[in-house]
C-alpha cells in the first residue's frame, strides 16, 4: 500500500506539472512576445544642438558627407558633430548639457532610454549631468579609456590631437576611468590625466584654475539653472531652453498654464515654418526653423484658444518621451494639389491620440501619449486597436484642429519628400475632402524614405 500511494503521488505531480506548465506557456509566450516588441521600439530621448557658435558641421549615421548642422535637428546614435575653429556648440540631451569647444570631434555611440555614450575623439567637452537614475549609464569614450560618470555633476575631459592622451576633470560629482585592464577613481576637485594606450600612465592633481571655455559653460548653466520654464516642464524634456525668451507662460481656461510664443504673425501656425526630414528609426521628422522650435514640435500639444496658438506641455513630473511630429495627416478621395499628390497635416489638440506610423509597441503608445498630455490610457489603446485593425472606414476621424482656419499645411509630395521649406512652398487644397485617413498616405510610400 505504501508504494502504491507513492506512485499515485508522483503520478499526480507529473500531471500537475504538466497541466501548469500548459496554461503558463501561453503567459510566458505573451510576455516574451511583448519583451520582443519593446526591444524594437525607438528610442524615448533624443539630443538636439539648442546653440551654436561659428561653423558647426554635421554627419548623420551611416552616411558620408557632412553638412552645416541644422538647430533644431533631432539627433540620435551614429551622428557626428565637429565645432571649427574658434567655433562653440551646446547640445541637450533631457537635462543633460554637453557643450563643445574649438574642434571637437563628437560621435553619439548609443543614446536610448537608459543610455547616453559618447565618443570624444579629439578636443574638449564639458558635461554638465543634472540627473541619474538608478541603472544609467552616462560614458565618454575617448581613444584610451571610457570615463562612466557615476554621480550628478560637472566634468571636463579633453583629448588631444593624437588621440593618446585624455585629461579628465571633475569640478563635482565622481567618475570611473577605464583603460589599459583598469580603474581609476576621479572624484570632485581632481583632474587626472591619462596617456598611452595598451598601459595607462596616469597623475591626478587639483583642478586647475578655469579657462574661456570652462567660464562660458558656467555662464550657461547658470542661466539654464533660472529658467521660468523649469516650473512647468519637466526637466528631462529636451529642448525647453529656449522657451523663457521667445514666449510667456499663462494661464488658459481647460488647458491649465500654457505657453505662448512671441514676435510670430499674425496667420502663424504650428508646423508651418520648416521642413521634413527622414531620420531613423522614426521616419518622417518635423525639423522647425524657430530657434524656440524643438520641444513644441516633439512634446506636449497645441491648441488654438483667444485667437492663437498656445504650447500645452502636458504632465511635468514624467520624462517624457520624444516624438518625431504629433501631428495628424490628412487626405481623400482624390487629394491633389497642383495636379499632383498632396500631403497634409495639422497638430493635434490636448487630450487626442497620436498613433505612430512608424514600429511601437503598444505600451510605447501609451507611453508616448500619456507623458505628452492628459489622455486615459483606455482611449489611447482603442484608438491604437482601430488604427492596427484593418477596419479603414473607422478611420475617419474629426480633430479639434483640423476645423481651426488657417490650420491644416498642405504641400505637394515633392516638397514634403525633398526637404524643402514648407512656408514657401505651402499649397491650397481646393476642393479636396479634407479628413483624417492614416492609411492612405502609409500606402502610397508617402512615409517611406524617397
């Protein structure tokens, strides 16, 4: 009798086992699946070049010529920058600052959600880190060590011409050098400077009275440091700088405080004075020629309120995640502009839905949505289950902005694909059907790179 039982008992746990792990291969699969789809979103942060002095140029990844640098221009892994002679040049990265000194050569090796590494090789930078969480990683890679700065703070490092020497100065915060099969502690008041290559030779000495190039930052951060803008953003939003001196923060009924830009015209209109650009992994980017005209045009939502446009920034104590132009395009049956294929588009308002036409999962929808205004997650998943169905003729929605005159750009395909200026080439749509479609354009190779 005994063994019997013992049978009967291992009999069971074998059929229990097996019976769980049927009804939890299922769960695993789902959440494998999901793993996999948030491995392929796009990255939540991006950088963007908010000032430049003298000739600053500019190498996207993966191609071959360089170019003067647009301000304004997302920039993303794999880009190069290069400052001239004489020339100064500040990026952000959420609250980070780097700036650039004469003749820097600056590569973004990884720039995701949790990762910011850079590659200095040659010339000076100096970066200013206003925020860590636990699990980032912040790193300057030069030609003979990788510095991980380890604490909010201020650091310099410089390299020089032959890539074999890398001084590295902590004005505040901590940092780890790596080279040559070790690590050296660098802590606040120090700079240590590094050379060879196989072995590092190394001395750390007090930091040294500061230069042209350290004061400027300084001045920077100080003014970065009093911006009104601060109190209604939150400061992992790239691009927010500039905002104190081109608009002004009030108060709107049913928007809360908003802001308002100045010195723009009277028929000025979101998403009307620039251009498009393809910029992977997003697609189609909206680049402003406003040097305000960053985290407007990638955060946050307009809407048309006393006769004008106002910024509604959305939730402040989020990092919110970057996207390449909430806008919504529009079409119809027969959309034409001077003969030709036409495309279309107006911002969208508070509280509406931006469905990405490029690869997300669906919690980087909700993400993208519910960092950037004040939307329930359950539309946001509806609207994302209607627009990845293939129900098209619930596709047809009305928008807030889409009834605002003067609201909707129309160009023709050919300026929105060759980058031209929007402003000059801006085209009517007379007697077309004007109305939200997604798949159309999505179909047409419209958002496909030319």
């Amino acid at each position: 009798m005994p063994k019997t039982k013992t049978s009967r008992a291992q009999l069971f746990g074998i059929v229990l086992a097996g019976v769980l792990m049927m009804l939890q291969s299922p769960v695993i699969s789902l959440a494998q699946d999901q793993q996999e789809q948030d491995e392929q979103d796009p990255p939540s942060v991006v950088a963007r070049m908010n000032f430049a002095q003298g000739s600053v140029t500019f190498q996207p990844g993966g191609e071959g010529d360089w170019v003067d640098a647009v301000p304004n221009r997302p920039l993303t892994t794999g880009d190069n920058l290069w400052t001239d002679q004489g020339a100064r040049a500040e990026l952000h990265i959420g609250s980070t600052a780097v700036r650039l000194s004469s003749q820097p050569s600056v590569t973004l090796l990884d720039l995701d959600d949790r990762t910011t590494q850079l590659r200095l090789s040659e010339g000076s930078i100096i970066v200013r880190l206003r925020h860590l969480d636990d699990g980032d990683l912040v790193e300057v890679d030069t030609p003979n060590l990788a510095f991980n700065l380890q604490r909010t703070g201020e650091y310099r490092i410089d390299v020089d011409s032959n890539g074999d020497v890398t001084n590295v100065g902590v004005w505040s915060g901590r940092g780890e050098v790596t080279g040559g099969g070790y690590s050296y502690t660098v802590v606040a008041g120090q700079s240590a400077r590094f050379s060879g290559t196989d072995q590092l030779n190394y001395d750390i000495a007090q930091m040294p009275r500061s230069d042209d190039f350290d004061n400027w930052a300084f001045e920077r951060d100080h003014r970065e440091d009093g911006a009104e803008s601060a109190n209604y953003v939150s400061p992992e939003m790239t691009g927010y700088e500039d905002l104190d001196d081109y608009g002004r923060w009030q108060y709107v009924a049913g928007y809360g405080t908003v802001w308002v830009p100045t010195g723009v015209a009277s028929d000025w209109a979101p998403y009307r004075n620039g251009h498009w650009a393809y910029i992977d992994p997003w697609g189609w980017t909206w680049v402003e020629d406003e040097p305000w005209g960053f985290a407007p045009f990638h955060y946050g939502r307009w809407a048309y309120a006393g006769n004008r446009w106002c910024w509604v920034p959305g939730p402040v104590a989020v990092r919110p995640v970057y996207a390449p132009a909430l806008v919504a395009f529009v079409g119809g049956g027969g959309f034409a502009v001077g003969g030709g294929a036409g495309v279309a588009w107006f911002p969208l308002a508070p509280g509406e839905v931006y469905v990405p036409y490029y690869r997300g999962s669906r919690g980087y929808v909700e993400r993208l949505n519910v960092t950037n205004t004040v939307v329930n997650v359950t539309r946001v998943t509806n609207v994302y289950n209607v627009y990845n169905s293939n129900q098209r003729n619930v596709t047809n929605i009305t928008y807030v902005n889409q009834r605002v005159n003067n609201g909707v750009t129309v160009v023709s395909r050919d300026t929105f694909v060759n980058a031209r200026p929007v402003g000059r080439n801006r085209r009517a749509a007379r007697g077309a059907a004007v109305f939200v479609h997604r798949h159309i354009y999505y179909q047409d190779a419209i958002f496909r790179k030319k």
